[in-house]
DNA sequence: TTGTAGGCGTTATCAA
DNA sequence: TTGATAACGCCTACAA
C-alpha cells in the first residue's frame, strides 16, 4: 500500500474501464453488470438499461481475456495456412472465416510459408493466446508427433493436407478420383503422352498423382517417370519444367498440373517458347481458382470448391468446440473437373 | 484408413497446467518459474534446466492472457481488411504479418468485405481480445466519428484508404501521381480520348481520379464525364463498364483503371467482343499485383509495393505501441509505372 | 537466489 | 432481484 502507486494509479492510462466503474456509475455492484453483460434474464429491465448506459456514457470494452481467465470459453480459431501467396489457399481462408463468423468465433492467421519451424511457433502463440481450436494445413516437413503433442487438449481439423499419425479430423476433396477424371479426358482428347507437373512429396500430391496414374493404367497408357515432373508447386515451379519436358525425345502433348498455379506457370512458359496452350500442348490445372476463368486461355481446372471446402472445416472444428469433444473424422468434398479452353477439344 | 469417425476421450477439464504445477514438479516456488519464464538472469543454471524440463514434461502452455491481465504488453495486432478477395489486399496482409513476425507480434485478420456494420463487430471484438493495435483498411461507408470512438486509447494505422477526420497514422501510395503518369503515358502513345474505369466515391478513388484529370489537363485535354466509368472495383465491375463505353459515339481508345482487379475484367470484356488488349485498346491497371506480370498480354500498371507498404504500416503501428504514444502521421509510397504489354506501343 | 503476498477484470456461488 | 466474495494464472514487489 504505497502511496506512489495510489498516484500512479490516480494518474494511470486512458484509464481502463472496467465493470467496476460501470458498476458504480450505474450505482449497481459489479455483479449485477456482469449479470447485464451475459444476458442474464434476472436482471430488472430498468436496472439493465441503466447499466447499459453506463456502458457506453463510459466507453466499457468487455475484457475477454480476463473471461477467459475465470472460466469461460475462449471464442478464438486459429488458422495456420501454409502459403497464403496461393490464391486457392486465400479462397480456403476466406471460407473458415465466414463460417466463423457466423458461428461468432473470431479468426486467427498465421502464414507458415512451408516452414515447419515457424508452424511450430505460430501454433504455440496461438495456444498462449488461448486458441479454442485450430485449422491447420500442414507445412512442408511437418512432424505428427510434434504437432500431436503442440495441439493436445485442443480440437484440430485439417483442410487440404493430411499428416499420416496426426490425431485430427480431416477436410480435404476426392484428389485421386479427380486426377483421374482429368487425366482420362485428356486421353479421351486422343493425347498419348501426359505429363504430370509439379507437387512436392506428401500426401496431396501423391493422391492426385495416384489419379493421373489410374487414369492412364485404365487407357492401357504406359506410367512414364520421365513424364512426371517434381518442381514446387508455385508458377516458376511450373515455368521451369517446361522446357525439359518438350526437350523429350517423345515429347508429352499435354499436362496436368499438380494446382493452378503450377499451371499458369506452365502456360506462361510455352507462350514464351510460341505455344499456346489449348492449341499446341493441352492444360489442366487443379484447385479452379477463381482467375482459372479469367485467364486467357481460360483454364481447365479440377473444381475442389476452396471456399465450402473451408467453411466445412470450420463448422467441423465449432462442432468440436461446442461439444467438447475431440473427433478424427474425414470428410471428403468434391473434385469435379471443369472444361475450358486451355485444354483444347482434341489432341494436336 | 477408414473414414469412420473415431471419437477420442476429451475434455480432461480440470486439467491445465499452470506455472503452479510446474513449480510443484520441478521443486521451486512459483515465483522461480515466472523468473525462467521471462527470462530473467536472476536464476541459476541448474535451476532454470530443471524448470524447463518441467515445463516440458508436463506440456505446460504459457497463458498469455492470464499476463496480460496482470500488465503484461498484449502482442496482438489486429488487420482489418475490406476485401481479402482482392490479390492486392492480400499481397497487402502478408507485408504486414510479416513485419509482426519479426516484431513478435501476433497477427488477428479479419475480412470486412466492404461492411462498416460488420467492421464496427470486428473491431470490437480485437479489442476486447486486447489488441495492442491496429491496421485498418476502411470498409466503404466507414464512419470517422463511429471508428474514433471504437479505437480510443489503441494506436490506428490506416493503410491505402484514408478516413478524413480520422485520428489515425496513414500508409499510402503516391495515388495522384501515379495516376497521372499513367494516364499521360496513355496520351504519349497517342490516345486522345482516355477513360478512367471503377472505384467508389473514396478518398483513394478521388486522388486517382484527379491524377488522370491533371494529366488531361496538361495535355490540353477535356475531362469528359462521359469517359469515367463508376463501377464496383471488381472484375465483374471493369467487365460491366466495357459495352457502355465502346458504344459512345466517341468511344475511348485507352483506358487506365482504379486497379488491377477492374483491369483484369475490362481485358477479358475486351476480348469477349473481339478486341484485344494492347493492340485495338489500352490498358492501364494500378496496384501492379502478382498476378499483373503473368497474364496475357502482362498488364501495364502502376506500382504500389503492397507487401512494403504493408510492412512499413506494421513498423510505425509497433513504434507507437512500443514507445506508448499515438501518432497521426502520413507516410507516402511509391506509385511507379511499369510498362507492359496491355497498352501498346502506340495508339490504334 | 528463492519464497510469500497481493491484485489484474471477470464470473460463479451464495446470501440477503 | 441484487450484492459480497472467492477464485482463474500470472507477475511485481518485498522479504528471507
């Protein structure tokens, strides 16, 4: 009991407001304005408009933390997205917040950038700042049992990417079957030799490359290694295989590319050596961004939905959190493939 | 691997490991762990290593809000952004989370998507989180009076769009000037006749709108109301605003758009009619997002540096939490033409 | 170098 | 229907 801290006090911040001091401008104990601010039916009519204006005469600020402190459900979700630059990732993000906003949950977001360490921090910060789930698409490299032990106690949903081990619930789309839907209608355009472009080793990928390989196993087509190209999933990822694959002796005449913006890439590149893509070298993109349709050519794409895709993840972790209960369960969404141009009508 | 849903045993309630346990755990007092959780220099070696272990042990989580409470610095800073859809705004965000990150600040994102209602929610909502801060990307129909009521007390750093009558920091492009080196680009090629397509009745808009007007006028050029289109500044807007325009009886033989997202839907309204961008009409977008470079023809556009600009937003609102101050100070950015394809070489 | 005693803003429990 | 009081987990004194 100082009397430099009565002073300090005295001369503190733009003073806190707490319900103390609503309390006693209301002329009412603070327990009755906590009453106010939970919506309790008990509270007198008269007393609540009182304290109500009190509220805003003093500019009050509900002190979540301190709720949250005392007993009371966190409200935050957390969203670690591996590489916001991608634009289908954006679309995944946009999804999981509308779903959590109507849900009144607010979103967290961190960015990853595939780097596995800084997935681990994001994730501890989230959980000190009292994260209430989390919806994860795991980085490159990540590790279940770190994750595993980084996320226990909390429900977890991941969109996207799977992690083999990791106790969490899954939100990702057919991958295999819609590869394979591609594949085969670029075998039915009559092409022979199909690449397979972009992707790094894990779980995504190898579906989707499962698929291609389906696909060509149904035609009869023989799985040619050196038609499957592994560059980063990112444009110049896509631009940079290119060249080498129409370097072939037996050059591929079409592609499917690992996502959309590999095949971007892909069709930056052969505009720059004088091919156009629908025309000269069939293209087939993955995710349908929304530039898909924009683009010129317009961009055959398998159709995967990012945006219901996130909100689904979202009401599966506020389930969660509702209940209290920690599921591992998988929902699959569509992968339909949606023709456009750059994919061309019959092989070259 | 099945699909079928395997509940996990939750809800170990009671169960939070506090600084308590660990203390208990390691064989210290409370006080020792809340040393070794600061960092302080004060304990020993030894005992610091037992405590971590402890900590780790037993998979003790710090409890941010539980410190904050007691005085600790919050190190939440709040984005509030009006359109995450838009390539730019994004590009915009992760300048900023990546500034945070180097600060260790945690970023909270939220998407107004153009709604003042919801962005008055969002707003509320960070602080009662205990944002430290934050960035605000004004949703359209923003309320000064209303937003200086809601940010009492927290430094504002508003990036792109300004809010006069705001008391806030601004982060912005040079827009007018930008805008009149476009357009008197357009009218060295040789176009006589320029129109300025979408953007909303705002700040940015307006500066924009009067660079293209200084640029008409220094080249003894009418500003002709007929030529500014205003349409929403989405594709769908730049695509709606084409028809309209070509249908004048002195149609516009260029065009420089409020951004690249408009930009994007005049070129495909362009070529959807049968013209091509770049030979029979001008193009010019603004903002000179990722995607600017890569399409076909590569968009002419003006350069802003979201991703700097977004980081140098995030500096001056940690120097303000930092330092305890609130500052109103304007930063101005770059606005640089950078000439591609989409405007051609000369006029039609 | 470590231990003890509050108190931050809120809510739950009990009385009144 | 409202008020007093005790936590929640952590940090800042101050004492040992």
């Amino acid at each position: 009991m100082s009397d430099a801290d009565v002073s300090m006090t005295a001369a503190k911040r733009p003073g806190r407001v707490t319900i103390v001091d609503v309390a006693r401008h209301a002329g009412v104990s603070k327990s009755t304005v906590s009453l106010v601010l939970t919506g309790s039916p008990l509270v007198a009519e008269e007393t609540r408009n009182r304290v109500s204006r009190a509220m805003s005469d003093l500019g009050y600020i509900y002190h979540r933390g301190a709720a949250v402190l005392r007993g009371a459900q966190s409200s935050i979700i957390g969203m670690v997205i591996n590489d916001l630059s991608n634009p289908f990732f954006h679309e995944l993000a946009i999804g999981i917040e509308r779903a959590c906003q109507s849900g009144s949950y607010v979103t967290f977001i961190a960015n990853t950038g595939e780097n596995s360490a800084r997935q681990t921090q994001v994730i501890r910060s989230m959980r000190e700042h009292g994260a209430a789930g989390l919806v994860i698409c795991p980085a490159l490299g990540s590790s279940a049992a770190e994750l595993n032990a980084l996320t226990e106690g909390v429900p977890v949903v991941l969109a996207m990417r799977r992690l083999p081990g990791l106790r969490a619930s899954i939100v990702a789309p057919e991958n295999r079957l819609g590869a394979r839907k591609a594949t085969a209608h670029l075998i039915g355009l009559g092409h022979r030799r199909v690449a397979f472009i972009g992707g790094m080793p894990m779980v995504v990928r190898d579906e989707r490359l499962s698929g291609y390989a389906d696909a060509l196993g149904e035609a009869g087509l023989p799985f040619d290694p050196a038609l499957v190209a592994d560059v980063l999933p990112t444009r110049a990822g896509g631009a940079s295989a290119v060249p080498g694959l129409l370097g072939l002796a037996d050059p591929p005449t079409a592609a499917l590319c690992f996502n959309d913006v590999v095949a971007i890439g892909v069709i930056r590149a052969l505009t720059a050596l004088g091919r156009t893509a629908g025309r000269d070298f069939a293209v087939i993109g993955f995710d349908d961004i929304e530039d898909a349709r924009h683009m010129v050519p317009a961009l055959t794409s398998v159709a995967v939905e990012g945006q219901s895709l996130g909100e689904r993840a979202a009401h599966l972790l506020m389930r969660q959190i509702a209940s209290g209960t920690i599921l591992a369960e998988t929902q699959l969404g569509p992968a339909d493939l949606v023709i456009r141009a750059s994919c061309g009508t019959s092989a070259a």
